[in-house]
C-alpha cells in the first residue's frame, strides 16, 4: 500500500509510460485496484532457490523492460534485472543487491526518519531528475476508492444481514497482526472497545482476515455486553478492502489493513511501537492529517511494551476526535 503514492507520482510524471508492477500473488488484489499501474506482473518468490530466479529473468526478459526501480530491494531481484539488461536499475543503496544496479540511492531508512512512502516516492524522483523529466505532484488521499454506489450498496447489504441499523456508527477494530510489529494485546482491543462513546451510536465491528479468525472471536468474547459483530473476511484482500471504506472508523495494529484503510482515506486510530524501525512516522498511513491518529507506549516505558499504553485515556481522544 505504501507504494502507492510512488506510482502516482511516477504516472503523473511520465503519463505515457507503461507501468508494471512486480509483486507476489498474495497482494494481486491491491495492484489491479490501483490506477497507477498498467500491468500486474506476478514474482513466483515462493518456489525456492534456482527455479525462482530462473522464472523472474525468464520474466524480466520477455517483457524488454527499459528501467526497473525497486522499492525493496533484494540481492535476487537486482541479480535478476542486471542479468536480463535492464538498461536503467535503481535500488536504495543497501546492502549487497545494491553492486546489481547502476543508479543508487542513499536513503538510510534505518533511522526513520521520514515516512515509507516517502522513501518510496524519493526513488521516483531520483530516476526522473536523472531523465529530465518534469516532476508533477504526489496524489491527494484518498489514493485507493472504490465506486461509491457500489461501497452503499454493500454496506446496506452488511447493515442488513448483520441486523444493524443503517444510522449507527460501524467502528471496525482489527486484532490480528502480520506480526511485522508488537500489537495491543486482545483483552486491551475489547477494554478499548468497551470505553469508546458517541453521540450517534456505534456498533463494533471486529475484522479478521485469514488465520485472524480465532483471535477475533477471543475478543468477541470480552466483549459480551458490548453491542458487537464478527466479520469474516473470506472473499479476499478486494472485498475486505471494500468493506472497510464503508467504516466509520478503522482501529488496529501497524498491518495491512490499517494501510489499506489510510489508503481509502478512512479515520483510522493505529498502534505501534517505539522501536525506531516500526514507529508511527516510519509507517504513517495514508490518510490525510486529521483522519489518522497514532498512539506507542509513553517514553518511559519499554519501546515494545504495548501494555503500557493508557486505553482509557486512548479511548477519550478517539471518541472525542471522531465520535463526538
């Protein structure tokens, strides 16, 4: 999701290029929803060793591409480009991958700095300074939508098989993690849950995708008098996306879902740690300003001690910035 505002720049910059994008099967989704990328062009990573490598050059090779600007970089991928002669190869000056590309750039994301995306962004920039090509600007949220009539429809329809009235508040919370980074812990997401007000009424929507459904019932189970509903995504990563830009409100962990929501331009109100690599500016979502607001553990506390981290008082600031 972060590179998104990346292939926005890039298209917007260079508007008759082709876009490809190389991703693996898992986020095909997300790739064919984005309005920035051509083609989507599936890395078969998971088969191990040779054979993978053999595939993408075979791949590289048959589509002629004339750049190749990688995001995440990996020792494989510029292996694989340099090998198929990619003419123009750019990659974040880090580690080995970096002697397979012809064009670097120093970014030091270790020291997060600034947001991931906008290291993404950064590497656009460079290679169109490097073509004289005039640089246009990032697009504005929401950076994914889909069609409007559509996103009523199904929220009449969630409203309705849920046995939900359609004038209440859908705040989606999202226990499950990728594991990426430390998260709340299930009986923090049901006391947050519990103490979060509004003058319009709300009702909890707890959201799991694959391999989240247990925890999401584990927190339906704190959570016995407290007006809620499980929803199981089990349509894939398009259909979940496209309940949750009907959310009034998105609550989660730094994972997936809560990108995919920034992405949206959904309220959002997500967790993360204070280890450098994983804090709230280095994966800020994509939300505008005052749609998002992020929430660590206080500075006297360990950086991954979620558990520090005061829910009532978090529940005030959220229904107040967004439920009142």
């Amino acid at each position: 999701m972060l590179s998104f505002p990346a292939l926005g720049l890039l298209k917007a910059s260079l508007p008759e290029a082709r876009v490809y994008a190389l991703i693996p099967e898992y986020t095909r989704d997300m790739a064919e929803a984005c309005n920035w990328i051509d083609e989507v062009v599936i890395d078969q990573w998971q088969n191990k060793g040779a054979l993978a490598n053999l595939q993408l050059l075979k791949l590289f090779r048959q589509h002629q591409f004339d750049a190749v600007i990688t995001l995440y970089s990996t020792t494989r991928i510029g292996f694989c480009a340099f090998t198929a002669g990619i003419p123009y190869r750019i990659a974040p000056a880090t580690k080995l991958a970096q002697l397979f590309y012809n064009h670097r750039l120093t970014q030091r994301r270790s020291r997060s700095e600034k947001p991931e995306h906008e290291y993404n962004s950064d590497l656009v920039r460079h290679f169109c300074q490097d073509h004289k090509i005039s640089l246009s600007t990032v697009p504005h949220p929401p950076l994914l939508q889909f069609e409007p009539a559509s996103i009523h429809k199904l929220r009449s329809k969630f409203c309705k098989q849920h046995q939900i009235s359609p004038e209440q508040q859908l705040i989606f919370v999202h226990a499950g993690s990728g594991g990426s980074a430390r998260n709340l812990s299930t009986e923090q997401f049901a006391e947050l849950a519990k103490q979060l007000t509004s003058q319009q009424g709300h009702i909890i929507i707890i959201s799991a995708g694959p391999g989240e459904y247990d925890t999401a019932h584990r927190l339906s189970g704190w959570l016995t008098d407290t007006p809620h509903r499980v929803y199981e995504s089990r349509e894939g990563l398009k259909k979940f996306a496209e309940h949750i830009q009907f959310a009034d409100l998105f609550i989660g962990g730094s994972t997936g879902p809560i990108h995919v929501a920034g992405a949206l331009n959904r309220p959002t109100a997500a967790f993360y740690p204070r280890r450098r690599s994983a804090t709230s500016l280095r994966w800020q979502t994509l939300n505008s300003p005052e749609r998002r607001l992020a929430f660590s553990p206080p500075d006297d506390a360990e950086e991954e001690d979620m558990g520090k981290i005061d829910i009532a008082s978090v529940a005030k600031i959220i229904s107040q910035h967004y439920l009142g």
